[in-house]
C-alpha cells in the first residue's frame, strides 16, 4: 500500500480547474505541513514578470559561491564525456558544520549553472542554522550560460527504440537519447568523486530536475531507481516525444527498497493547450509552433497523474505540491525552497 501523510493529498477536480483558471500563487490553499525547524522559513521568490529572465541561454551572474559564507564553503570540479563532446563542471556547497555521523543529507541538482545560480544566501543560512545542514551538487556545464542546450538535450533524454538516431528536436539539429550515456557517466565518475569529496549520507541523497531534468530524475526513478532513494521532480517534460516517458513508467522497474518523490508542477500543462503569446523577434515561426505542439502531446494534466499513479506503488512514498498560476521557467526557482526542505529531511 502506498504511504500518504496530509501534504501527499493529491489535488481533486476543485484543484485541477482553480489551475485552469490561473489562479495566483498567493491565493492557493496549501494542503502541506509545515516544515519543520528552521526550514519553515525558506520563502518562495519573487515571480519575475520578464520571463525572458528565466531562460537557460541567459548567462548566470554571481551566485552564492562568490560570496564569503559563514556556514558553507564552495569547491568544484570539471570532467568531460567519454567521446570528449560534453563538458561538465560540478559546483559543491558543504555545510561548515560537522557532518552527522552517517554524513551530510546529499541534494544532486540537474541544470546545474541555472540551479546554483538560483540558490541564495538566506536559503544556505537557514539550511546550515538548521538541525539538518544539507550538502549540495550542482551538475552543470562548462560555460558561463544557464546550460549547454546541445549537451542537456542529449544527456537529458532516452533513446527511443526503433529511432537511430534519436532526436531531441531535428529542425534544430538538436540530437538526444543520451540519458544513459549520461547516467552511467553519474554513477561511474560523478557520484563517486562528490562523495570522495563530501562526507554524505547515501540513506538520504536526492535528484532535483526541473523541465528536461525533470523528465530525466523520472527516468532515472523508473529505470534505475536503485540510484537514489529520493527524487525530486519539477514541471518534468512528459509530453517529449510524444509522451514517450509514460511507456517507460509502464515498465519501470520495481523499487528497491523505501523510496520518495517529490513532484511540483505550476499551470505550464493547462497554459500550453491554449498558447497564444506572440512570438518572439528573430525566431522562426514554424518551429515555434511545432514545439508548442509537441507540447501538447499529453493531457493538461498529466502530471498530477502520473503522482497519483507514483502514490500507488509499493515502497513509494508521493509528495505531490502544486503551484496554481505559476509558469514554467518561474518553476525552477520556485521548486527550490520545498526540494531544500525535502531533501534535508
């Protein structure tokens, strides 16, 4: 039988139609708990109205790591694909604290450049002043962008079968498919180097993916769910390719032993079904719209489904949080301070 406490409520229809009708993050009646210790505190960020500021491709200015902290200290490391095509910079944030004496709860953040750059000193504060100081990896790339839109494409998705090669999106040449290359790379050399360098808790160690990541920390769950014990998955991608992820979660492996999700979405599902925003200068208009329309391959709200069906399995424990009103590129941020509190559990 699954395992539900009150914040794993899944919403009903009231929920999925306030969604429909865009309601404000302020207004939303919450069915969480409130968390624990210090970590109540963690408050959500502001909602940039330029959403233009979301954008991966947008260089990543000053993060936590060019400020004196007093309760974390900051290293990294590079490391490169097989092939030597993909090049990766792994950014670390390890409490000063002592660790516990099984280690460091242990958050792996997918998108790595955008996510530490979303971090904030407040957050890191209460974390540390907290009673359960949490270590973090951000995996990103090598460059002074939010990500490397080739490289995430191609680590980010699975191969499809029947399709050599897979493509992420071929009217931009964009290849994908690599999501094991990738994931063998993370359990070979990634993961192994963070925990030479970090003392953590393997008990409670955690993947965070928003959008693409997203859809990757599912597949991760589904097909090698022996990985991690915990998952965190924002506004995940479901309908690439055409809602191929859902005929892996019909397969997924059976879990090892207790495992937890966490899965957040905002209004992206419903506000894609009726799209209309002009386009932006400079873009092609063919291919604008037929990425909107591969983003309507899966039901508006096919993702409190898919944590629905999560809730059900044997040894998974379901938090479902959403966030009515919210888009998606304002997701990555905004899932950040219930993954902090999650994760450091």
């Amino acid at each position: 039988m699954p395992t539900y406490t009150p914040d794993h409520l899944l919403p009903g229809r009231r929920r999925l139609l306030a969604l429909a009708a865009g309601a404000a993050l302020a207004g939303c009646t919450s069915t969480s708990k409130p968390m624990t210790s210090d970590l109540s505190a963690l408050p959500l960020p502001p909602i940039n109205q330029d959403l233009s500021a979301y954008a991966l491709t947008r260089p990543v200015g000053p993060t936590v790591a060019d400020r004196d902290s007093m309760h974390y200290r900051f290293e990294r490391f590079n490391l490169q694909s097989k092939d030597g095509k993909r090049h990766y910079r792994v950014q670390l944030a390890i409490p000063r604290a002592a660790p516990p004496r099984t280690g460091y709860p242990l958050l792996v953040m997918l998108d790595g450049n955008a996510a530490f750059g979303s971090l904030t000193d407040e957050q890191l504060t209460l974390l540390a002043t907290s009673d359960r100081p949490l270590a973090i990896a951000a995996l990103g790339y090598e460059t002074d962008l939010g990500v490397d839109v080739d490289a995430r494409s191609f680590d980010y998705t699975p191969a499809v079968p029947g399709e050599s090669p897979t493509w992420d999106d071929q009217a931009r040449n964009r290849l994908g498919g690599g999501a094991d290359i990738f994931l063998d790379l993370m359990a070979q050399k990634i993961l192994p180097e963070i925990h030479r360098r970090v003392p953590s808790d393997p008990a409670r160690t955690t993947l965070w993916g928003h959008s693409y990541g997203g859809l990757l920390a599912l597949y991760t769950l589904f097909t090698r769910p022996q990985m991690f014990p915990r998952y965190a998955a924002a506004d995940p991608s479901l309908w690439w390719h055409d809602g191929f992820i859902l005929d892996v979660e019909a397969a997924a492996r059976p879990l090892p032993g207790r495992t937890a999700l966490l899965m957040l979405a905002g209004s992206a599902g419903l506000e894609v079904q009726s799209e209309t925003r002009a386009l932006r200068p400079g873009l092609d208009p063919a291919v604008v719209l037929a990425a909107r329309e591969r983003r309507r391959a899966v039901p508006p709200d096919a993702t409190p489904r898919m944590a629905e069906r999560q809730g059900e399995r044997r040894g998974m424990t379901m938090t479902w949080k959403p966030f009515p009103g919210i888009g998606h590129g304002p997701m990555r941020p905004t899932s950040i301070p219930p993954t902090l509190e999650f994760a450091a559990r």
